[in-house]
C-alpha cells in the first residue's frame, strides 16, 4: 500500500472510534496541509466516510484548503458535487521571488487563473491567505498585493505576518544571518497598515489575522476555536477539544497509522484543564477577536486597574458588557492576557 493508501485507511479507523461521541456538526474543515492533492476517488472516499459515521446539520460550511496549481476544472466540480462551499487558497503573495523565496510550488499567475477558476465554477465563499513581513518586504508592495487580491473581491483574507519554524531550510538561513526578519516596531506598522486598509476597503477585522467581507463570510470553523466551543481533529498532529479536555495526535503518518492498525488511538498527549487554565485560555483567545470578552473574566469586571490603564492606553475599550481590544490592542494581542495573569 502506499503511503497515501495507509493514511486513508487509519482516517476510517479514527472515524470509527469517534463516531458515537458527538452529536452533530455544522462545520467541517478539509486542511493540515494539501487536500487538494487528494485524487477524486480519495476525495469521493473520505466525504463517504465522513458523511457515514457523522451527523452532519444541512447547512454545514464545509471548508478545503488548496493549493493554486492543484485546482482543474474538473476537481473543483466534483468539490461542488461533494458538498464543499467554501475555498481557502493558499495564495501567499502574488510575487513570483516572494514565492520563490517561501518555497511555493505555484506562481503568481497560477495563483490568478485559480482565482478565476473558483469564480466561474461558481463557488460564492472563497478565502484567500497571504503573508506579509518578508525579509526586505516594503509596506507600499505590500499594499499592492492586497490591492491585487481585492480584484478578485474574495469574501474572506488571511493575512498572516511571516514566522519561521524550527528545522526549515528558512531557519538555517536565519541562523546563518543571510536573512533577517522584521523588528518589533516594523511588524506593528505592517499590522496597522493592513488592517486599516482592509477596513477603507469594506472588510471587518474581526480576528487578528482575518478579514471578511461580510459578517456572513466569518470563518464558522475557525469561530469555533476562539470560541472555545468543541471539534474534533482528525489525521496526523490534529487537535481536538470537548468539554474541558483537549487531545492532540502524533505527527508522523507511520506511527498514526502503525498506532490505529493496533486498535490504539494515536494521542501524543491530552490534558484537562483547570478552571484559572480555562479562564485564561478564554482571555487569550477572546482578546485576539474584535468580540473581545465578557467583563465576568476579569477580577474587579469594569473597576479593574489594569483594565482602566489598558483603556487609558487605548489598547481596549469596554462596550456592553464586554472588553474589546482597539485596533492597537491587537497588534499586542497575545501580551494583554498576560497582564491580567500577573495580578
């Protein structure tokens, strides 16, 4: 069997130990990498399962992740037939070097006809993800790609700043000082600018790194996460959380598939979380959203001093009930928490 073949085999065997445990889902999320990789029959084979072994509602956003060069005519048909509504495109940037330089395999005007593609075959959600920050990038040629992507006037954008993972040819490169990434106050300019030009375009920021045309295009599934409601990951390194229980798979395919073919489920790890883990958990994922959080999370509610100094340092402001980062106070998102931790 090929590698290919063994993945498929242990999904359905994960499906299996699953399918009783949960009641119904209106969403689902064919991504972690390449799905659009996936020959038509393997494609065929997993909504088969999915839709077998799960209670999925009739207006469920079903979601694929693709790859610009991976997209026919023909396959995106067949996604229609299968129930797909939504398409992220992994487009990135629409530079040909920029591409070069992130290690993509499609171009700027494989990117374009995919694009096109999308519309003609009719599909009405399309998301589009991007990446600013490159090393040498300038926030004017950012702006033209963002530019470039509203021509296609896509209903969703992510736009990520660049990251470097460990043990990546970009890493050695790092290491080596051959490129160098942006600093603290470039980063925060390159945030800003996006966000308010998206926001003169018409797009709400309703994320940090998302966008939406309407508040009808927000990403369902990824609402999901930072809502904290529950989901279920399947596959290599897939997370899932239920309750107050998160689980997490191993990432090699080997030992997922060796693991499942032993009757095993393929954990990494798993943890149950505290309520003060909760609490913070909800801060860290509710400040990264223009929805904010309830006032009920934070000691003191609206009297709180650090809170006070946040507003006074139009970081946040409280609106019904709620604190709600300002656009400044997401471009440090991830820090705010933290303040109230310290307490």
């Amino acid at each position: 069997l090929s590698l290919l073949q063994k993945w498929l085999l242990a999904v359905e065997r994960e499906i299996e130990f699953y399918q009783d445990g949960w009641d119904s889902f209106d969403t689902l999320y064919l991504g972690g990498g390449t799905p659009s990789l996936l020959e038509e029959a393997d494609l065929i084979k997993i909504f088969e399962l999915l839709r077998r072994n799960f209670n999925f509602i009739r207006e469920t956003e079903i979601t694929l992740e693709a790859n610009p060069d991976d997209l026919t005519w023909d396959k995106l048909n067949l996604l229609k037939d299968l129930g797909v509504t939504r398409i992220s495109l992994g487009v990135q940037s629409f530079c040909d070097q920029e591409l070069h330089f992130l290690g993509r395999r499609h171009t700027a005007t494989q990117a374009e006809s995919a694009l096109t593609l999308i519309r003609d075959c009719g599909f009405k959600n399309v998301s589009v993800d991007l990446i600013y920050g490159l090393p040498g990038q300038k926030i004017d040629s950012w702006k033209e790609t963002i530019l470039h992507t509203l021509d296609f006037k896509p209903d969703h954008l992510s736009c990520y700043q660049m990251t470097i993972h460990e043990e990546t040819p970009l890493a050695r490169l790092k290491a080596q000082g051959r490129i160098q990434l942006l600093g603290e106050e470039e980063e925060r300019r390159f945030f800003i600018t996006t966000a308010e030009f998206l926001e003169q375009k018409g797009y709400l920021h309703y994320e940090v790194s998302n966008f939406a045309a309407h508040e009808s295009t927000f990403s369902r599934h990824n609402s999901k996460y930072w809502q904290r409601q529950p989901y279920l990951g399947l596959g290599p390194a897939a997370h899932s959380f239920q309750g107050r229980r998160r689980w997490w798979n191993v990432r090699s395919v080997q030992d997922y598939g060796h693991r499942l073919n032993n009757g095993q489920l393929p954990l990494e790890a798993q943890e149950t979380l505290t309520m003060e883990q909760e609490k913070l958990e909800s801060l860290f994922l509710g400040l990264r959203t223009k929805a904010g959080v309830d006032l009920s999370l934070i000691d003191h509610g609206e009297k709180s001093p650090i809170l006070k100094g946040l507003q006074k340092s139009d970081l946040a402001i409280i609106a019904h009930g709620r604190m709600i980062p300002t656009l400044k106070g997401l471009a440090v998102a991830d820090s705010l928490p933290l303040l109230f931790e310290q307490v």
